[in-house]
C-alpha cells in the first residue's frame, strides 16, 4: 500500500482524495493545507492525518505526494519532494514561469524521482481509443485534426489575473493533446484571441475566445478552437482526418435518449462540467500513477510533457500579440 499526501483540499484536491481513496493500492495518508477546515473535512471522511509541508516531505511512511494545490506553489513543493525522495504527481501546470519549470525540473532529474503530469484529457476513454485507431492504422497517415474545447461559461475576471490566461489556464490542454494524438510536436504555431463573451476578461488583459493552427513535421495541421462559452454544456471533441477517413470522437451527453417526433429530433445536452466529463480520465489518470509507484511503468505524462505544453502556450499567446505565426 502506498500512503498519498495530498497538498490542497480544494475542487481537484477532493476529486484526487476519492480515487487515492478507492484504489486497492493507494491509501490517503495526510492533507496539508493553509485552510484548515477544507483539510479537516478530508481527514475526517478518509481517515487520514492533518500536516505540514515540512512534516509530510520528511515523513518516511509518505511514499508519493499529490500536488493540487495553488499554482504558484507548484514548483517549490515539487522540489521538496523530489529532495525527500518522493514520487510526484502535479495538477497542470508546473508553473507559470517557464524558468521555475525548468529549474523544479532539474531539482527531480538530480533526485531521479518518477514525475507524473496531471493532462488529465490523455487519460480520457474515447480519445485514448481514437488515439490508438490511428496508430492502429485505421485511417491512414493523419492529416488534420480539430480539436474543440469550450467551457459551459466564463469564469471571474479576476480569475485571469491568477491563471495565467486563457492560454495557460485553458488551451495548455488542447496544445498538449495535439502532440498526444498526434504523436509529434509541433514546428510552428499560429494564433487568433478575441473578448467576445465578457468584456471585463478584456479589461482584466485576457481573451475568451481563441483559434490555433499548428503545423507538425509530418505536414499534419491541428485546429484549436476555444470559448469560454457554449451555452449548451462542456463542448468537448476531437475530429481527426487521415487518407483513408475520419475519427470522431464526440460530447459524451447527459444521457443517450433521442425524441424522434414530426418536428424534429431533441437529444440531451452534453455534460455541463469537467468533473463529469472527465471523471473516467481521472480515475484512469490515478491508476496510471500506481503503476508508477509500484515501478510497473514510466510516466506516460512526464515533466518535460508539462515544459512543453507551456512553451506552445507562451508561442501562442506571442504569435497572437505579434499576429505573426511563431516557429518553434
């Protein structure tokens, strides 16, 4: 059995406690958190313990930490686990700095401690199946693939002052899931931003509203396209087209009954919030990192998988300040 320390006990910290919880192999052992009451509720429900960063990085009954907690306390608690010998799991992203990701990242390749990315969306059933119809050669050499991301609706404008952006926050998953699919990264990256949903993103220097074209060395193209609107649910799919045909893979919905009538057919919307939407992924996502810890595997999502997708996504946010496509 491995004991987990969970860092942060909020929204993601409460979805990791319940898979940590109910995998045979992991066990919640600590939460640490400044918030004592959000913690207390975790330790209470799972039976956990209640401690310090410090206490839980030198505890020796800690074999892997689970990092989802602030952004901006990404980077140091990762190179304190790394110090302390620990496996590590980290929501996305590392960091918002590319220069703190990079420094973190070289503190876990001296430690040599296994490091696992939390991209959940790789992880996710339906495009993990598209992803090996293409390798199963079920279409052919890929040659384009449309990836449509857009949340139900936006979040405060104050919440982009602390996120990074739409690009850091939001896209960084899209970027990362073209080279997932795909299976090579990208040469160059162009992209579009608009404020078309709430104009106080604008006034808080954001966009809510973005296109990307990226270019692959295969000659493959991937199309983002994102809002932070849809009006009608958590509007995500994948559209990949090859020689030989096409790949979908679609909005799961709210349920599957259609009303075929005189006026028309009336199907349910799709899921409205990435916990239901993703709820698979992370499930899978978490049983990935026990093989991790039980050294049955590498991480599939590694460090250098989370410095890349910043890079896409400080290419991006360049090539939409200088209108200008940006090779990388």
């Amino acid at each position: 059995m491995f004991n987990i320390a969970l860092f942060g006990a909020g929204r993601i910290g409460q979805v990791h406690a319940v898979n940590i919880n109910n995998h045979l192999e992991t066990n919640l052992y600590s939460v640490i958190d400044p918030y004592l009451e959000g913690a207390q509720k975790l330790t209470a429900a799972y039976q956990a313990k209640i401690q310090s960063v410090e206490e839980a990085m030198a505890d020796p009954n800690v074999h892997g930490v689970c990092i989802c907690s602030a952004t901006d306390t990404h980077a140091d608690l990762i190179k304190l686990a790394a110090i302390n010998g620990k496996a590590i799991f980290c929501e996305k992203p590392i960091d918002l700095n590319l220069i703190q990701v990079r420094d973190c990242l070289s503190v876990v390749e001296k430690h040599n401690v296994p490091m696992l990315v939390g991209f959940n969306r790789r992880y996710d059933p339906q495009f993990r199946h598209l992803k090996e119809q293409l390798g199963a050669g079920t279409v052919g050499k890929a040659e384009s693939l449309i990836i449509t991301s857009r949340d139900p609706s936006p979040p405060p404008a104050e919440y982009s002052e602390v996120s990074g952006g739409m690009f850091r926050d939001m896209t960084i998953h899209d970027l990362d899931m073209a080279r997932f699919i795909l299976g090579e990264d990208p040469v160059s990256i162009t992209a579009h931003g608009s404020c078309l949903v709430d104009p106080a993103i604008g006034e808080a220097g954001d966009i809510d509203t973005a296109v990307i074209v990226m270019h692959f060395p295969s000659g493959a193209l991937a199309t983002i396209s994102n809002s932070r609107r849809s009006g009608y649910g958590y509007d995500q799919r994948l559209e990949l087209h090859g020689e030989k045909g096409l790949l979908q893979a679609g909005n799961m919905k709210e349920n599957l009954v259609e009303h075929w009538g005189a006026t028309g057919c009336i199907s349910a919307k799709p899921q409205l919030f990435f916990l239901e939407r993703y709820e698979d992924a992370y499930i899978a996502e978490w049983q990935h990192f026990a093989d991790v810890l039980a050294g049955r595997c590498q991480p599939a999502c590694s460090g250098v998988d989370g410095e890349f997708a910043l890079v896409l996504a400080e290419a991006a946010l360049e090539s939409m300040k200088s209108g200008k496509t940006v090779t990388l």
